[in-house]
C-alpha cells in the first residue's frame, strides 16, 4: 500500500500543477497565459510569487516520491529503475528553482540560473520518457515517443521566443507553447502511474492468490498429521 501511495503522487503531482496553472493566473492582474509563460508567475517581484513558490514545493515533493515509487516498482527492470533515478531527481532539482526577473528588468546571474534549470529539468524529463518507453509494450513505446516529440517540437518553439522576454517585446503564442509541452509530460506520468500500478497490483494479486494457496496446502497437511 505504501509503494502504491507513492506511485499515486505522481497522479496527484500532475492533477495539482494543472490546477496551479488553471486559478494562480487569476491572482496576478494583466497576467496571460497565451503570451506569458509559467516562470513568470513565480517572478521576483510577480504578487503570485509566494503561493506558486508554495505550492510548486509541494509539487516537486510529489514528483521526487513519485520517482521513488517507480524505483520501488522496478523489481529486476534496470530502466524503471533509471526512470525513477530520474524522476526523483527532477523532484529535487525543482525545490530549488531559481527564480527569473519580471519582464523589461535587469537580466542577473538568477536569471542565468533559472535557464540552466530549465535545460536541466527538460533534459532529466526527456530521458525518464526515453527510458520508460522501453519498460512497457509497443502501445506505451510508441505514446512515449509521440510525447519526446511534442516536447521536442514545442519546446522549440517556446525557445526561439524566450530571449523575447528578457528585451520586453511580444511573445504572443510562448504561453500556449510551453503549456503544451507540460501537459505532454504531465499526461505521461499520469499514464505511467496508471501502469505501474495495474501492472504491480496484477502481480500483487498473483502472490497473494498463492500465499493463500500455500497456507491452504499447509493447513490441510497439518490437518492430516
């Protein structure tokens, strides 16, 4: 029950980031998630600051149990195990994030920082995918890679406008870009939660069915000495 609890955090972690991202906007005036992205909202000097910062935190505690959960799930399977490595990793790493600046202000070395975060934390998302499509059948490799490629495809696009940000100009479309990349992950690890757990819960149901027949065997030689 308890490895289960874990796996279910990534559920859980996927259901509270939509959420984040659905009603925080609404607490920062002038605030659009088509043209602004997500980071903005845990901003120096942004008024969600605080509450993202919160939450994010137990967001990230949620991911990094989430990795531990799949490790636990793993059994002799070496890439679940790099999997939930990676995961609980990524967990980590993000109750760290440094912040970036609000728009048209000083580019700082936090704002350097809040860059490599980003490519470190799209690099540890892109190899738990590359290494979970592996783990599953050929249903689950082929969604993997659509996902790499989502991500791969947006987070080009979303990129090519980040240095937009820094000089204050337009970036019209940044926020639906980005956004849909997230949603791309968020979905994986809701799938891959999903099936660890159907998964583990069919061999748990397994061992069980033959710990009962075992205790039945002993019961009835028992019975006969």
């Amino acid at each position: 029950m308890i490895r289960k609890g874990f796996l279910g955090c990534g559920i859980l972690a996927a259901l509270l980031y939509v959420a984040m991202n659905v009603f925080i906007p609404t607490m920062f005036p002038g605030y659009s998630s088509t043209s602004q992205t997500v980071s903005e909202l845990s901003a120096i000097g942004a008024p969600t600051r605080t509450v993202w910062v919160l939450l994010g935190a137990v967001y990230a505690l949620l991911i990094a149990a989430f990795g531990w959960g799949i490790w636990k799930s793993a059994g002799p399977n070496r890439s679940l195990r790099i999997v939930g490595a990676l995961t609980a990793v990524n967990g980590v790493l993000s109750l760290f994030w440094p912040p970036m600046h609000l728009r048209g202000a000083e580019f700082t070395v936090t704002d350097t920082l809040h860059i490599i975060w980003s490519i470190a934390t799209v690099l540890l998302m892109m190899l738990a995918i590359g290494f979970g499509a592996v783990a599953f059948g050929e249903g689950f490799r082929r969604y993997s890679i659509t996902t790499m490629v989502i991500l791969i495809g947006f987070g080009a696009l979303t990129a090519q406008d980040a240095p937009r940000i820094a000089a204050n100009l337009p970036t019209p479309m940044i926020g639906v870009w980005e956004r849909i990349s997230i949603a791309a992950y968020m979905l994986w690890v809701v799938v891959l939660a999903i099936a660890l757990l159907r998964v583990r819960t069919a061999a748990d149901d397994a061992l069980a069915t033959t710990g009962r027949r075992s205790h039945r065997l002993v019961t009835a030689v028992t019975a006969n000495h």
